[in-house]
C-alpha cells in the first residue's frame, strides 16, 4: 500500500445541503489537494425511510457551485464505482459474510416488539440498554463458535457479536487521546432486514474498500466510535485516522448553529449573490486558522496554507456581518468584465452602463443588494431628472442664497473643463478648489451632491458629475440654481 491520502464526503441524502456539511468536505477536500491525494464523494443512501427526493442532485449542485470537485464520486465515476450506497448492497454482505464466518456476526431472533421491551425494562430500572445483554443462546453467548450460530437468511436484521467488552483508546487528529469504555460497545445492527446496511457498518466496509486513510467528520461520531473500531478490529483491519471537527455555533456562540442564523441551504447563498470564492473563504476559516492574521484567501492558497493541526477545538461561531465583509473583499478582487457580468443580471436595461459598475460595487456586500439599492431609488439619479424640495440643498444652518452662490462658482469653474476631460478627477479638483476656500466643505459638496442626486446618501459628486456628463451635469446645477 502506498501512503497517499485519500479523504471522503460522504453526506447523507436526507435534506438540503446545510453550511456545517459543507465545511466537512471542504476540509477534506482541503486535506486531500494540500497532500496530492485522492478525493472523494461518496452517498450514503442507505436510510431509504430517511432519504429525501432530489437531495443528491442538491447536494452535487451544491458542491459544484463551490468549486469543491471530487476526483472520485457520482457523474466522474472512479476506480470504485459505484459511489452510491445502495448500489453496493453486495459489498456489504461480503464483508458480513467474513464476519458471520469468523462467528463475529449473528441474526437478530428477536421480533421489534420484543427488543423495545427490552429497552423499556433497561429504562425503567435505570441501566442503559444492551442488546449484547440479550444475546440469543444460539450465539454461544460469550464462548461463541460459528458452528453454534443459526444461519442467517436474510430476513432478520444481522448483528454483531462484539468480540470484546473493553475500553478503547484513540487518537484524534484534532482532539488528540479519546476514549470511550465498554458502555459505547454493543451488538449492533449490520444488515437491517431491508437488506441494506446500517450507517455503522456500510462506512466502514466503503472506508476500507476506497483507501481512505482521514475520516473528518462531526463530533457526534465519537460517542461511536469504540463500535467502529471493534468492526475493523473484527475484520484485522487498520483503522483510518480520525480528524473530529469542532461544532458550529450560532450567532450567540452558545447553541450549535441553527437554521435561524445560517444553517440554511447553501444555494440560498448562491440565490442572494454571494461569491462562492467568499463562502469557501468563510467555511474555511470557521474551525481553522492559519496561525497569522491573514483572512483573504483563494481555494488555491487554502489548499496550500491548509492543516489540521490548525483545526481548533471550540466551536467557531457563524458570522453574517463577516461573511458580508469578505464577499465584499471578493468582490473587489473580481476583473471588470466579471464584475459587469454580475451586476448587469441584477440591473434594468437603461440602467446598464459601464459607468455604474464603480458606483454599484462600492455599495453592495453581495449582489442581491443591487435589488434594494433599485427598490430604494439609489440608482435613479441615473437616468432621470432628481426631484426634490429645495430646502434640502441647504447645508446646515446656511441658506438658499449661500446655496446658490456656491453652485454658481462651480458651474463658473466646470464650464471651463471640456467635455472630454470631464472626469471624476477633474471635476474633483475643480470642486474641491472651491470647498477648500469655504468654511465648510460642506457647504459646497451637499448642495452639489444633491442637486445631482436628490439623495442624503449617493456617492460622491465627483464620481456622479463623471457618470453624468458635462452637459446633464451643468444642466443640474443650473436647475438647482
Ligand atoms: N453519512 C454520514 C452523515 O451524513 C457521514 C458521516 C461520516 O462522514 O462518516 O452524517
């Protein structure tokens, strides 16, 4: 065997594609790229009552919108198709067989009435519930022996007989040692009656059959992990290494991250116009750090900075406002041509100039806000006349005559500019000659600002007289006079 990593994302296809999920693969995929492995997606449909209509389809869409790309999975196939669980129902009874033969494995003679009183003894009396305790007599119980076991047909649930009551300990690539003791060890359920495997047992068989060498998953696997580790030491199998990644909290940092604050479906994300570079920049740093205060980064330079030794242990708490600073921080790495890809989707035909990419990007943390800025007028100044009460071009406790003396030196001063030369810089230099010789800035750039606008809160008027023109531009200042 040769010591390449293999990593896997094997989600569940039982509802949409969440934010904690996606952190999992991209961790793994993370892993797998930094070390020139193999990584790969794998479904694990194996809850056919659990299983929701169009999740895997959700789930790949999800994942390729993020640009997290299997080498191995569904749509590529791989070396160890198929990557669906349910199409590899004989793997599984391969690998129950070797058990069964080992006297390691024995059918369920119970009805499901009978394991709930069971159950409902246990609690009563205040033990936890040990199917092992109720192991049939044909099992041999604890002397066990494959020639004593009844055969299993396939019509009762197959379970283990786990071979050894004992503590485990184990080390984890994020928590480091963890243990567990003989209470996390059961005869647990291999092949339901269905025919399909349990969770427990089909990853683990997929784990081994795929190579994979780092299992990165969830903290509610630990509890389980002594009855993963008696399968592959059941089987005489190594285990994989185990990287536990921390919890995601909310926005209060107290409860896990819920559907209120963000653990929504990941393509609402991509619905309300965030860069998927920005989310993979977000996931990424929600559990890990790169051990410096850099927080930008490209899929490229995570895969190169990217470690689980610098996966933390405490929960990382979701952040909307941050997510939002760093969409805006990619947005302002994109090219033009791709910034005016995106934001011409959101903009109405007349309103689709070059010129007002500048203004839109300054103004917008993810493109959906485009739609308020629309729904607000903000980008009306555009292409219509402002209309306005005039007492709202008065600066302070100025006055309309002091308004009208300041816009006339500037339309004095702009006249001079050609019509070609005017450009924001230009028209800046002009107006600011002026502010500069006022008492108050104010005094000339509110009025300016307005009569160009008709808004409190516009961009600056430099880069509206540059957007306008020279002629609409005057004309304004004219009006406002
Ligand atoms: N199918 C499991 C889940 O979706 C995968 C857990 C694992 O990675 O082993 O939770």
């Amino acid at each position: 065997m040769d010591n390449k990593v293999v990593t896997r994302f094997a989600p569940s296809p039982t509802g949409f594609m969440h934010v904690g999920g996606i952190r999992t693969a991209l961790y793994a995929y993370l892993w797998a790229k930094k070390n020139n492995g193999t990584f790969i997606l794998r479904i694990e449909d194996t809850d056919k009552e659990r299983e929701v209509e169009g999740s895997i389809d959700h789930i790949i869409e999800s994942l390729k919108w993020l640009n997290i790309n299997w080498d191995e999975g569904p749509n590529i196939g791989g070396s160890h198709e198929p990557y669906l669980q349910s199409q590899r129902l004989d793997l599984y009874k391969k690998y129950a067989q070797i058990l069964i033969d080992k006297g390691l494995a024995y059918p369920d003679p119970y009805t499901e009435e009978e394991v709930d009183s069971f159950r409902t003894k246990a609690e009563s009396e205040k033990r936890p519930f040990l199917f092992r305790d109720h192991r049939p007599a044909s099992t041999g119980v604890s002397l066990g022996g494959p020639e004593n076991f009844e055969k299993w047909d396939g019509s009762k649930p197959l379970r283990f007989k786990v071979p050894e009551i004992k503590s485990y300990h184990w080390n984890d690539l994020v928590y480091g040692d963890l243990s567990a003791g003989p209470e996390a060890l059961d005869d647990f359920i291999l092949i339901k009656s269905d025919g399909y495997p349990t969770y427990n047992f089909a990853h683990i068989v997929d784990d081994i059959e795929m190579g994979v060498t780092h299992v990165m998953r969830g903290q509610e696997f630990i509890s389980s992990t002594p009855k993963f580790l008696s399968i592959y030491e059941a089987l005489d199998i190594k285990p994989p290494l185990y990287a536990t990644l921390p919890p995601i909290m909310g926005k209060d940092g107290k409860k896990k991250l819920g559907k209120r604050d963000g653990a929504k479906d990941v393509l609402e994300y991509r619905n309300e116009g965030y860069l998927p570079g920005a989310m993979i920049n977000f996931m990424a740093l929600l559990g890990w750090n790169p051990g410096d205060d850099r927080e930008i980064f490209t899929m490229e330079e995570l895969i190169k900075v990217f470690d689980i030794s610098r996966i933390g242990h405490s929960g990382a708490q979701w952040n909307d406002e941050k997510l939002d600073w760093m969409n805006k921080e990619h947005i302002k790495k994109l090219s033009l041509e791709d910034m005016k890809e995106e934001i011409f989707k959101y903009l109405p035909e007349e309103l689709k100039s070059e010129k007002i990419i500048s203004i839109v990007r300054e103004r917008v943390s993810k493109w959906s806000d485009i739609n308020d800025m629309l729904e607000k007028g903000e980008l009306d100044f555009f292409y219509k006349e402002p209309e306005y009460e005039k007492e709202k071009l008065i600066y302070k406790n100025s006055s309309l005559e002091k308004v009208s003396e300041n816009i006339s030196k500037a339309i004095f001063e702009l006249e001079k500019i050609n019509e070609k030369d005017f450009t924001t810089d230009n028209v800046k230099n002009v107006l600011m000659q002026i502010a500069n010789s006022l008492e108050s800035r104010g005094e000339l750039l509110h009025p300016i600002r307005y009569a160009l606008s008709g808004l409190d809160k516009s961009p600056d008027p430099f880069v509206i007289a540059d957007i306008l023109g020279k002629n609409e531009t005057l004309s304004r200042l004219q009006k406002a006079v």
